[in-house]
C-alpha cells in the first residue's frame, strides 16, 4: 500500500514503524504496527506490505485510492550499520522481509550484501525483481521446495556460514519466533553480531501501555526484565533479549 506523508517519505530510517488506525471499525481500537517497506521522497510517498491476518488488515485492504488514514509514526529505532562493515548478511522470513527495502535503498552502494529469503512456497516471494536491482546475492529457500533451497532459510545460512568466512559481517533479520531463535544459535557458532527487527503484538506503539515487553537475555537487575519492543526496539542486538515465543506470538 502507498501512503502519502511527507515526513516519513523524507525522514523514516530503515527498522522504524508506523502504527495505524485501522478505518471504518469501530470495534477496533488499538492501532496496527507495520514496519516502512519503502520510501518515494520525489512523489513524497511510502509504502507498506502487510499480508491479510485479520480484522485490521482486511480493512487496509480494502481502502480505495484517495482514502485518507490516521498514521503515528516513523515510530522506534532502526537498523545501524557499523562504519566498517565489509558484509551485510540479511535474513528475512515470511512478511519479514518488509523492513529491508527500505534498507537496501539506504544501503546504497556500499558493502556487499547477502540476501537470504525464506518462504512456505515460492507464490508467497514478494518483489523479486524489485530486490534484485539492488544487487544483492540472493538465496531463495521454500519449505516446500517450489523455488530455490527447499527448507529453512536458517539451514541455507549455516550451509553458506560453513564454507565462507569474512571478517566485518554483520547480520540483519526479521522473521518468525524459530527463525530468530534458530539464528541466535548460528550466529553465536559463528561469532557474528546480528540485528533483529521483532513482530510481537502492540497496543500504543510508544511506550505509555507497556503492552510489548521483550524478556532481556541477561536481566539487568530485578526491576529491569524487559525491554519495550516499541521504544526500546523494535530493532535490537540478537544477543540482547531473549526469544521467548510466550512474548511474540
Ligand atoms: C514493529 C512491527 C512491524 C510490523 N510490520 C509488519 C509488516 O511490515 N507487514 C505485516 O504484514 N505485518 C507486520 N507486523 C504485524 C502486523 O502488525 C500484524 O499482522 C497486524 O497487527 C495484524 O492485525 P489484524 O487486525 O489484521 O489481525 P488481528 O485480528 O489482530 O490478529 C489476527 C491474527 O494475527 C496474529 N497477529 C496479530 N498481531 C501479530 C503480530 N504482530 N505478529 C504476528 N502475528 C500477529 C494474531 O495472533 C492472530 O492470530 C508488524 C508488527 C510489528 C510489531
Ligand atoms: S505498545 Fe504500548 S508500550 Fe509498547
């Protein structure tokens, strides 16, 4: 979906989120989080890329052109790159790779990057020819091996992890509760540091209803357990929290 907004088509950095007031229901209140998928700062413009789960995103998906929505955001933090990065590693599962166009546009030329795609089967891959043009090396993996690798994009990592070492990769990924539980193991073998974009379910997307708690790894004391997934993260180091699938699904 495109969305004009002349703030976040100029400003939004890649991981941040808007939150959006589902239209024409009114038995729903809590806004919706969608990460920005990419930005048109010529036409002033963004988009989103949501699949339909439910209530709130049947609605989105069936506003017209010209329809107006009531938009907070761009909310949280966002993907950092250290200056000497020589490697990007992304790895996206599902609807998670939603967060790394917008990435990738502001990835520009600078360092090589991998892009590990996982999907249930390949009619679900979105915007191939899109991310291609962004010259990634692209690994596609289907569960059911309709296209590419058949099985998880997290085994297709560990595969090319064992043959290939680097120095300065860095790893950024967004998918489901397995796969970033999974990629906390492979990444600990493999000694790189990795960046998560967590989905788990928010009320006001701001830090006031502390509805999206995120357990931390290693608790800083008794009264500091979590973190908040919509001020705090949603991007966070992979070694920081703990994946606890109680707290995302
Ligand atoms: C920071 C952030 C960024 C997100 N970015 C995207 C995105 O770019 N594209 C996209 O499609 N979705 C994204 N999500 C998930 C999206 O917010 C939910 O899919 C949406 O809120 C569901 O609303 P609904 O009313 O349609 O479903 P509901 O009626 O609220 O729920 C329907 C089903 O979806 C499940 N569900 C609800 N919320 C989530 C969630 N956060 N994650 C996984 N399952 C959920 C419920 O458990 C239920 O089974 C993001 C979530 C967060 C926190
Ligand atoms: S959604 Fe309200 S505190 Fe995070």
């Amino acid at each position: 979906m495109t969305i004009s907004d002349k703030l976040i088509s100029h400003h939004c950095r890649s991981g941040e989120f808007v939150n959006i007031q589902i239209p024409n229901l009114d038995n729903i209140l809590w806004r919706r989080p969608f990460s920005v998928h990419r930005i048109n700062p010529k036409e002033e413009t963004f988009d989103i890329l949501f699949s339909i789960v439910g209530r709130g995103t049947q609605a989105l998906s069936e506003l017209k052109a010209g329809n107006q929505i009531d938009i907070l955001g761009p909310l949280g933090n966002h993907f950092e790159i250290p200056d000497n990065a020589e490697q990007i590693i992304i790895v996206a599962g599902g609807l998670g790779i939603a967060p790394f166009m917008l990435f990738l546009q502001k990835l520009g030329k600078r360092p090589s990057r991998l892009l590990f795609y996982g999907v249930a089967s390949k009619n679900q891959f979105c915007l191939l020819d899109e991310f291609k043009e962004f010259q990634p090396d692209l690994y596609l993996c289907t569960d059911d091996g309709s296209q590419g690798h058949k099985g998880y994009v997290t085994d297709a990592l560990e595969k090319y992890l064992n043959i290939h070492s680097g120095k300065n990769r860095y790893l950024y990924a967004c998918g489901p509760t397995p796969m970033l539980k999974t990629l906390q193991t492979i990444c600990i073998k493999h000694r790189i540091n990795a960046w998560v974009s967590v989905e788990n379910v928010m009320a006001c997307g701001f830090g006031a209803c502390m509805g999206c708690p995120v357990p931390l790894k290693n608790p800083v004391s008794e009264n500091k357990k979590y973190v908040l997934a919509c001020k705090d993260g949603p991007v966070f180091s992979l070694n920081e929290i703990s994946i606890d699938a109680r707290a995302f699904d």
